[in-house]
C-alpha cells in the first residue's frame, strides 16, 4: 500500500493500488497464490484477464487437501520464496511501501498453511510494515471441511503473532446478509465477494480519496488495537439494501450509524451484546457532515445494549470520506448516498475461538485425522 500521492493533480490516488506502465496501463499490486490452479485459471481466462500481469497470478501444481501441515511445510515451502519474489517486485515499485493486505480464509489447507508461512516470511523481510489480513473464519454450522477446526487452530498462532490487525469474516454471516437484505436466495461466491469488498474499500478509502476526518490505515491500528495481541476485529457495513429496495429508502446518519450495530449487520457470527466493547472505529463515506456524526455517535453511547470495557471509556474514532460507495454495474447492493463500515475490537469474539476450540477438542480427544498432520512432519 504505498502512498505516493506526487505525480500529476489530485485525482491519481489509485496510484495506491495500481502502478501504471510504460505504455499507460494500470497494474494492479497484487499477487494471486493458490497451490492447485483451478481458481486462478479462472481468472487468467476470465473478464478481467487482461487487467493482471500474468506473472503476478501463481499457482502450483497440486494443492494443500486440506491439510494445514501439508501447506505450511510439504508443497508450501516449494511455492513461498517464488512468491516473495513477486512481492519483492511489487515492494521494489512502491515509492513508500505502509504494509500488506492479505486475504485468506483459514479452513482449507493452502490458507491456512501457506497464509501462515507467507505471514512468517513478511514478518521477517518486512519487519515495521504493517499487515491486515482479512480472514475468513470457519462458520457455526456451514462447513467444507471436516478438519476446519485443526487447520483454524494451528493458524491462528501465526495470525497472532504476525499480523498486525485481522478483520474476521464468516460465510455463514454473508450468506444470511445476502438472504435477508438482499434477497438472494442462493448467494454465490461472487455475491459474497463483493459485501466484503465494500468494507474493505471502506477501510482503504482513506488512502484513495480526500474526506474532513481522512483515517490514514495505521491510525486504524492505533485506535482498534489496545493490546499487540488483541488485534481480531469484527466489522459490519451499513446500509445494506437490495438495489430495488432503494428508490424507496434515504437513510439519515444516525439510521445508517444504528444499523451497523445490529448483530446482523456483522460480517462475523459473533453476538456483540454478549461482550463489551473496546474500541470502535466508524468510516463514514458520502454525503456526511461531522456534526450529525457527533450526534449519531452520542446516541449510540446512551444505548444500554452497547457497553464499553471499563478502561476504555471515550472508545470511538470516526473518519470521513466525501466519496460515496461505489457499485458493481448489475451487482446485488444498491447505489446509496452515505454508508459506514464499522470496526470493532470486542470481547464478544471469545464466542467464535470457543466454538473453534470446542470443536477442536472433540476431535482431537480421540486423536482423530492427526496422522494426516504427523506424516506431514509436524
């Protein structure tokens, strides 16, 4: 995520996520890895092939069977220094490099295992930059795997240790967002894909556009994260209507601030009224002043249902960004005037390491599947 914010006018900030060309293309900085090639053949031949520099798009030659072990040390090790290099590449562009973005769910094997190597690796090479990792968590009862648990486990050391904040996101919470606000009955990857893309362009909208309480990333982590290791955050997007309900809906400041605090606007299966709060960061987008802010965040407080921790009284930071969100043309989400993400850092997430580690030692009682992790070499 560098910033250079020099070249040309004021309108070059996607600057900060694409580099251009010699002959005027946009680049986007990123890499795509997966250890089997299916998903990403999809997107070297998809619609926006053209967009990604092919070296960019790594993929090996068979995947991680949902073994964490089989990620992390067996065909992980193989695949890691290459992409390094590709980062390298990428770092080497930027003229000030804030940090990583990285996205991976955690039930697999190739996310869990090499998502934990990789994190390791920029650790090491890239000591002060900062990393988010936006993780999809293993849901209360939609399931892919039946050693979700294991691999959750042993993952989350490294995201722990390495990341420096990680946004939780579970299917099971996007799927019933898109079944209730936005009426898809049979939400696909695409559907879910684009929710979390609004908070995450909500996150980086800061870096790319100007607003009166411009929220830098770094200032985020500030904020959100009291401790090093209490870093899991849960976040919620608000308003979320289907784009046929919005001719018929405006939603003032204070109506989007109420919503996003609603369990069923979080991106995660966790109840924030069974925890406290520790900090919560909202990013306004859209036509948005700071006093019906001020106001919208003062009624928030007087609520009973959302309780701050005690050593932690004032808990919020508000950012404004004068940008409305953007939508996918044909996409699910309606075009709205003014929307918010929410983060928060709550202690309501016990609910979700519990039901993991509740899950993980039935299984693990009887020993069961560890030979597949054994034999691995762990």
């Amino acid at each position: 995520m560098p910033s250079d914010k020099t070249i040309g006018g004021g309108d070059d900030a996607f600057n900060t996520f694409f580099s251009e060309t010699g002959s005027g293309k946009h680049v986007p900085r990123c890499v795509f890895v997966d250890l089997e090639p299916t998903v990403i053949d999809e997107v070297r031949t998809g619609t926006y092939r053209q967009l990604y520099h092919p070296e960019q798009l790594i993929s090996g030659k068979e995947d991680a069977a949902n073994n964490y072990a089989h990620g992390h040390y067996t065909v992980g090790k193989e695949i890691v220094d290459l992409v390094l290099d590709r980062i390298r590449k990428l770092a080497d562009n930027c003229t000030g490099l804030q940090g990583f973005l990285l996205f991976n769910s955690i039930g697999g094997g190739t996310g869990s295992g090499l998502g934990s190597l990789l994190l390791e690796r920029l650790s090491v090479d890239y000591g002060r930059k900062s990393k988010l990792t936006f993780t999809i968590y293993p849901s209360p009862q939609v399931s892919t795997a039946v050693v979700e648990p294991y691999n959750t486990v042993l993952s989350t050391h490294s995201l722990m240790e390495h990341s420096d904040v990680s946004f939780m996101v579970d299917n099971e919470a996007l799927y019933d967002i898109c079944r209730r606000n936005l009426d898809v009955e049979r939400p696909t990857y695409t559907n879910l894909n684009r929710l979390v893309a609004q908070i995450i362009s909500s996150l980086t909208a800061s870096l790319r556009f100007d607003g009166a309480l411009n929220v830098d990333i770094t200032e985020f982590q500030t904020n959100l994260v009291p401790y090093p290791r209490i870093h899991c955050v849960v976040s919620a997007f608000g308003p979320i209507i289907s784009a046929e309900k919005a001719y018929h809906e405006q939603l003032s400041v204070a109506e989007v601030t109420n919503s996003v605090f609603e369990p069923a606007s979080q991106l995660c299966k966790v109840d924030p009224r069974h925890g406290k709060y520790m900090a919560v960061c909202l990013m306004y987008r859209g036509d948005v002043v700071p006093k019906d802010v001020n106001a919208a965040v003062a009624t928030i407080k007087t609520k009973r249902t959302i309780q701050f921790v005690d050593w932690c009284p004032t808990g919020f930071k508000c950012g404004i960004n004068y940008q409305p969100p953007t939508v996918v043309p044909g996409g699910d989400l309606a075009k709205v005037m003014r929307a918010v993400a929410m983060m928060s850092n709550t202690t309501a997430l016990a609910e979700l390491y519990s039901r993991i580690d509740h899950k993980f030692d039935l299984m693990y009682a009887k020993r069961a599947f560890v030979h597949w992790y054994v034999g691995e070499g762990m």
